[in-house]
C-alpha cells in the first residue's frame, strides 16, 4: 500500500510545489506581468471612524475588478481609521454560492460589526442577509444598484454609460459606418444595462447593429465560450466591421474567434470592462479599445458612504452615482496604468 | 498467486465482444449518414453552412474537443469515466503560462506540460483506481476540483497572455489549406486507431471492460491497462489544453470546464457503452461531428441559445435510449 501511494503523492507535491513557484497568491499583478508582495494594512487611529469594524462581503476572490473594489473600499476606510474584513459568497466546497452571502452577512452581525457593505451577486438571494443586517441595526451598503434593495446606501455602477462610451468609441475607430454587433454576457442587471448602452453608443455613433445580444451570450463567462459565440456572429454576419464584448475574458475569445475566422483586420473589438490583460491587446493590435472603469475609485465612493453614515448621518436606500472610467485605445494606451500602480494593495484580513 | 503477463502471452486473451465487428460497422453507417442527411438538410436554409473556410473553423474549434474524447473513449471502454480531463485542459494551460514565464524553450514547455498531464494521469488517477481500489468517480471528481483551483493559484485569478509562437503556430497554423488543429487530431485519431484497434493493448482495453475478472484469468495486466488508459486520457487532454491555449494566446482560470461532458456526450453517441467493453474511436468521431452539426443548426438558425443545451441532452438521451432499445430486441 505505501509503496504504490508514495508516487501519487510524490505527485500532488510536486503539482503544488510548481504551482507555488509560479504564483502571486499572495501578492498583486504589476505591469509587467509579474507580481509584487501586498503591503501591511496601515489603519489611521486617530481617523474619524477609529475602532470601527467593516464587513465587506465580497463575490469572488481572484477577481481584478472585484479586488480593485476592494482595495479602494479598504484604503479609504483604513485612512479613516476603520478596519476592514473581507469575505467571500463560497460554499465550504469553495464554489460561488449565492445563499452563501446571506451567510456571511449573519456571521458579521453574530460579531457586532459597526457597518457592511456587500456585492450582490443576486438581489433576491441576499435581501434575507440584507433584511437581517436592517432588523439588527447595522448599517449595510450594496455595489450597484439592484432589484430594490432596502439598505442603507448603495453605489450605483453607470453601466449603461459605460456602454455607451465602449460603443461610440468603437463606432469611431470602425469609421462610424457598416454592420456592428454586441456579445452579452450571464443575464445580470448591469450586464445588460451595459449591452443596452452598448446598443445604443454603437448606433449614436452610425453604425448598424446586426444580430440579437440577448442570444448572443459568453453563459460560461470564460475565454473559450465567447470564442464559439464570437464564431457564430462573424459566421452570420460576414459584413461585420465592430464588435462590442462584455468582458476581458469575452475579448481574448473573441479575438481568437477573430483570427480563426480570417477577419481579424477587418472587425474591430472593443470590451466594456477592460482588465490589464486587454490592455497588452491593445498595444499589440489585436483588441481596438478597452473600458477601464477603475474599480479603485468605485470602492473609495463607497467609503465616503459608509463614513457618512456610521459618522451619524441618516441615510435610508442612499443613492450614490460611481464616477465614469475612461476608453484606452492605441492613441492613449501608453497612459494607461495598472491599478497595482495606482495604488498600493494591501493584505486585506478576512476576520477582525 | 500474482498474474504477470508479457506482451507475447496474450493470445489466450479473449475476443473482445464488440470492437469493430460488422455490426458496429452498420451501425456507424447509419449514423454518419444521419449526419450527412442533417448537415444536407440544412444546407439550403442556414448558407454559412456551405463556406469551406467557415466549416475549416468549425473543425479546428473542436478538434481539442475531438482529441480529448478519443482519450476519454479509452477510459470508458475499459470501465470508467475521466471527470477531469476539461480540468486538465485548463490545468495545461496554467503550467505552460509557468514554464514560459521560466524562458524554457518552446519545445521544452510543450514536452514538460505533456508530461505533466501524462503523469497525473497514470501515477494519480491510474494508480489510484487500480492499485488504491478507490472509485474512478471519486478519484477523477477530487481532480476535476483541484486541478482548477491550482490553475487560479497559479494564475492568480485572472487570464494571462502566453506568447508562444510553437504553439501559436500548432493552434492557428495550416498546411495546404488545412487548420494544423485538425492535422493534429487525425494524426492523433491514427494513432490511438492504431493503438485500440491493432495492439495487444488495445484488445486488452477491451477484453478488460468486457469481463475484468475474465481478463485477469486470461493473464491480462488489468491494473496496468487501467492505469495506460487514464495516461492516455490524461494525455489527450494535455493536448486540447495546448491547442485551446494556442487558440486563445491566453491561459484562462475557467478554460475547459464543461468540455468533459461536451466530449463524454460525443463517446456516448458514437456507441461507447459505460458498461465498458464496447466502443469505438471511429464512433467517437461520428458522435462528435454529429454534435457539431447540431450546434451549428441550431445558433446559426437563431434558436434561443439558453434552450441549445436541453436539446444536446435530450437528443444524447433518445441517441442512447435507441441504442439500448435496439440492443436489448
């Protein structure tokens, strides 16, 4: 028995040990490629919410957008002397879990947290935990604005107009004439409000929107979905000059779509959600223009929020706008910089 | 008393019930020619169809696929079922984004990460099912969960571009008109053809998924073939991970997830029965056409696309449930 298990394990150790060397688990994408070490919370004790305890109940870990949120939401609250705690919506099997966010939510009202703040990843599946925060008296703020919420305050995301600007930009670099399409993604609230904008910028900006986003979706959320779908689209509509896609990852399928299909100089791409990934696509001409909606400065909006409230203001299903990010294409992508450069990310701990 | 066999002693080795008898020949006939008949039928209406170019994409988009399921088709033909092997294409993925990150040279990052999968494949999965005696399920689940959860470590969550021009060039290149994907899986259809079909081994593989008690009388290395054929399945999957990672320039945290039931439905409707000892690489192929064809009638004629996977199930439920109707008169 020992014998024939040693080589498995010898196995999984050396899988491990690989994947160790090569990471930055605990660390942060520079621009280069690479990863740099976090830096150490640094909380301001004499700030105006000193020794207060923020819960942050978070989508997903390993997230670029997601962890911008988090890094601008921890930074500013740290400035104001506030520590933050971040959790994730995971079951114990460590998959996304929608009712896993309710969960979350308890726990930090079991621990007395002064305030929370959440990212929905459904409305309906988190309004119990939304509902139980209110019954306790703890303040809790949402990303976006979803599926009347009663909470606090909440940070709506301008998806539509973030849309709209991926759209007419592209119209632009297609020449504002002939066919466009737009990928969609998983039917969420800001997706599609951002597929409408999308919609809607393209044909500001004169061109012909040809092909029906709502089946036209990257379901899986990965790189190869949207390269299949992608495949179909420009199979359809030969005539193609701009596609608009929902994601980074919908953008490297869809370039690879692209160059399969032999009209990766003929159809432009542009993605409203750009991560550092679209940016080197740019500089390499594969991917037109890349939406970077700065998420830094999303979770510093949603501080100043938090800090009103818990400094005694009265704020009841509070709306706060995010400020609009900007387009990168190749004539300004060489100001682009990561958001590791913009600020420096910090070891946010998952407990108080 | 242990059983040791060489390769030379396997003439008492039992026929295997079906491998490519007459009537599996009929069978996948009549199977191609549904294929053809749908593909002809659709012709008129859906005219993307009747694009060389675009059927060439459509051919080098799943040959990953096509190459993946052949190596699963060795895994259930001799009883069992790889859950991992879209977790490996992914997986893959992650090691080459490692090793090209190390400046190791293109051939050497390509031989590395095969040898990475093949190893998983036999000293894991193989090992553990055939000497460990734990279930293949079992086995295979615990790797289709850790495999992506070390390929996000690795990637650190996001997708990373990977410069490679080997396999930039195996993924996106051709020879006299033809995509190098497809070049690649026939190439590699010829080989495990040759492999099941015209080997000691291969009769093993059926003679084992026949009757595994039967082939151990017979002097077959049961746990040896068991443990190849989760190599092989391993292997193949190592493959589509290059070819997808070439494809896409990029190695993706979630890449090849649901693949393996994409190419375990084509393994079922070529034929392959999970009750082991029965199935064909040729069948296979057909299966895997056959889904093909499908998809692309029903995205290209503008069907709702959230009803596309309901109907891949439930045609793989008639495939199978005529199949076992037949077999059972």
């Amino acid at each position: 028995m020992k014998r024939f298990l040693t080589a498995p394990l010898l196995a999984g150790v050396t899988a491990l040990a690989l994947a160790a060397c090569g990471t930055g688990s605990t660390g942060s994408a520079d621009a280069a490629g690479g990863t740099k070490p976090l830096a150490e919370a640094s909380v301001d004790a004499d700030g105006a919410l000193a020794g207060k305890k923020i819960l942050y109940v978070d989508g997903v870990p390993g997230n670029a957008l997601l962890d911008g949120l988090a890094q601008g939401l921890a930074a500013e609250l740290n400035k104001q002397g506030a520590t933050m705690a971040r959790v994730f919506q995971l079951n114990a099997q460590n998959q996304i879990d929608l009712a896993a966010g309710n969960q979350r939510i308890n726990e930090g009202i079991a621990q007395g947290v002064d305030a929370i703040v959440t990212f929905p990843l459904d409305a309906n599946a988190i309004r119990p935990g939304v509902e139980a925060a209110n019954a306790a008296g703890i303040p809790i703020f949402t990303f976006q604005d979803l599926g009347g919420l009663d909470v606090t305050g909440k940070l709506k995301f301008p998806d539509e107009q973030r849309g709209a600007d991926t759209g007419e930009a592209l119209a632009e670099v297609a020449g504002g004439q002939g066919e466009a399409s737009v990928l969609s993604g998983i039917p969420t609230d800001n997706i599609e409000a951002a597929v409408r904008g999308a919609v809607k910028g393209l044909e500001a900006g004169g061109m012909k929107v040809v092909g029906d986003p709502d089946n036209q979706r990257n379901l899986k959320d990965d790189a190869p979905e949207a390269q299949r779908v992608a495949q179909t689209i420009f199979q359809k509509f030969p005539n193609l000059r701009a596609l608009v896609v929902y994601n980074s990852a919908s953008a490297t399928g869809a370039i690879a779509a692209a160059r399969q299909a032999g009209v990766a100089d003929k159809v432009v791409i542009g993605t409203m959600a750009g991560e550092d990934t679209n940016i080197a696509q740019i500089e390499d001409g594969t991917l037109a223009l890349s939406y970077d909606f700065n998420g830094l400065d999303y979770g510093k909006a949603m501080a100043g929020l938090v800090q009103r409230a818990l400094s005694g203001e009265e704020l009841d299903n509070e709306v706060v706008e995010a400020p609009l990010g900007q387009v990168y294409t190749k004539d300004n992508v060489g100001d682009y910089k990561p958001w590791t450069e913009r600020q420096t990310y910090i070891k946010i701990p998952s407990g108080f | 008393m242990t059983i040791t066999q060489s390769t030379t002693e396997t003439s008492s080795v039992p026929e295997p019930v079906v491998a490519s008898g007459p009537s599996t020949l009929k069978q996948q006939g009549l199977f191609f020619a549904i294929v053809v008949a749908m593909f002809l039928v659709a012709l008129p209406f859906l005219p993307q169809l009747r694009s060389g170019p675009y059927l060439m994409v459509q051919l080098a988009t799943y040959s990953a696929v096509l190459i993946m399921a052949l190596g699963q088709t060795f895994v259930v033909v001799q009883v069992g079922f790889d859950l991992s092997t879209g977790a490996m294409q992914g997986f893959v993925g992650g090691l080459v984004f490692l090793f090209v990150g190390w400046h190791l040279a293109d051939g050497l990052v390509i031989v590395l990460s095969l040898a990475a999968a093949l190893g998983i494949g036999v000293l894991v999965h193989g090992l553990l099912i055939a000497k460990g005696k734990m279930n293949f399920f079992i086995v295979t689940l615990a790797s289709f969960t850790i495999l992506p959860s070390l390929l996000r470590v690795i990637l650190d969550g996001s997708s990373k571009p990977v410069h490679s021009p080997a396999l930039d060039s195996l993924a996106n290149g051709s020879v006299l008109g033809i995509r190098t994907p497809v070049i690649i899986a026939a190439v590699v259809f010829g080989l495990m053809w040759v492999l099941l079909n015209r080997t000691v081994f291969g009769r093993n593989v059926y003679a084992v998924g026949s009757n595994r008690e039967a082939a151990r009388l017979a002097g077959v290395n049961v746990d040896r073939v068991t443990m190849i054929c989760y190599g092989i399945c391993a292997l193949c999957a190592g493959i589509a991970g290059l070819l997808l990672l070439g494809a896409l320039g990029a190695a993706d945290p979630s890449a090849g997830l649901g693949n393996e039931f994409f190419a375990l439905t084509a393994v079922l409707l070529g034929g392959t029965r999970f009750s082991g000892g029965q199935g064909t690489l040729l069948g296979t192929l057909l299966g895997l056409l056959f889904l093909i064809v499908l998809s692309n009638i029903l995205l290209l004629s503008g069907m709702p696309q959230f009803w596309i996977g309901a109907v891949q199930g439930v045609v793989l439920l008639i495939a199978v449930g005529i199949d076992r109707a037949r077999r059972d008169a």
